[in-house]
C-alpha cells in the first residue's frame, strides 16, 4: 500500500469519527451546539483536527446531512427486509422512528434558512433519491410488499396509505415543538391502529 493510499484512508477515517461524533454532539445538545470547537471538544482532538477534513462550519453540517441520508436509505432497505416478520404497526413504527431521531432533523431549520446548504443538499437528495419524497415511496412500497405477503387487505390501496403517513412523518418534522403532537408511545399506538384497519379481514 502507497504512503499516498494509506493518507488518503486515513483522512476517510478520521472524517467519518468526526461526523460520529458531530451526530453525537447535535442529538444530544441540538443544532446550535455544533462548532468547529464543540466538534473538537466531542471528539477529544486538538482544536484544529476538524480543519484538516472540513471546509468550515456549512461543510461539516454538509457532510453530516450527507451522510445521514445515506443511513436513511439503509432504514428504507431495511424496512423491506422485515416484510412477513413481527408486525406491519410496529415495523411502521420503528421506520418512522429512524427518521424522527435522524440528525437532519435537528439541522433541518438551518439547512433551509443557508441558500448554498439548501441547494447542497437538495442536489444530494437528487443525485440520491434519497429525501423526504423518498419516504412516501419506503413506506408505500414496503405496504405492498406487506400486502402481496398477505397481510394487509387485498383491496387496500397501498400507495395512498405510503402518502399519508409519510405525510404525517413530514408534518411532525416540519412543525416541531410548535404544534401539538402525539408522543411517541401515542404514535407507535396509531401506527398499530392503522395497520390493524388494513390488515385482512375475514
């Protein structure tokens, strides 16, 4: 292996623990707490060390929102991947807390109110597909699936279903604190409530 290879690993290396730890910081304090300092502080690095990997503060919220969605992708794959296992409300319930206690979450407000951050990130989620567009799809396709396996109503149309619970994931995102929600033992017993109104009935 060249010096150069080796370099460039451990660079990879080091930008990944630093975006571990940027999650870290930004789920347990928010998304005001993360600097460049507060990164290195987390990290247990010198105060410099995050400059060697990021650009500044916008590059590193950047990077995290990048990376996060790469991780959503793989809660989509795995949704599928629990289809005829456990049950539909609880397999919806746990989807819908992967993305509720993502960190673009908590970065979300100042992803929008950043233009070079919003259009950054808005060309990831197309390069991507991974996005909120893509949860409508996850969790549609994911009812499908449960239906061909014979455990939601043949006559259920699983598209609308992806559309209003994503919809619901969205608003909740969206609207914060700032509007009257259910807590999370309230959502999980929707999700169940929903999944039982389409399961098959004799």
């Amino acid at each position: 292996m060249t010096p150069a290879r080796r370099a460039a690993e451990a660079t990879e290396a080091l930008r990944l623990a630093l975006i571990g730890h940027a999650r870290q910081l930004v789920n347990r304090e928010g998304a005001s707490a993360l600097t460049m300092r507060a990164l290195a502080a987390e990290a247990g690095c010198a105060t410099g060390l995050p400059y060697k990997v990021f650009a500044d503060r916008r590059d590193l919220v950047l990077q995290v929102v990048q990376a996060e969605l790469v991780r959503l992708q793989a809660a989509s794959e795995e949704l599928m991947a629990r289809v005829g296992t456990g049950t539909v409300g609880a397999n919806l319930g746990w989807f819908c807390n992967v993305i509720l206690d993502s960190t673009p979450v908590a970065l979300i407000r100042e992803v929008a109110s950043h233009d070079h951050l919003s259009s950054a990130v808005t060309a990831q989620v197309h390069s991507t597909g991974v996005g909120p567009g893509s949860f409508e799809s996850g969790v549609g396709n994911y009812l499908a699936a449960e239906q061909k396996a014979g455990r939601i109503d043949e006559e259920i149309d699983t598209a609308a279903f992806g559309f209003v619970i994503a919809g619901a994931i969205h608003n909740l995102i969206m609207s914060g604190d700032a509007w009257p929600r259910p807590s999370r033992r309230q959502l999980l017993q929707r999700l169940a409530a929903i999944a039982a109104a389409i399961a098959p009935h004799s």
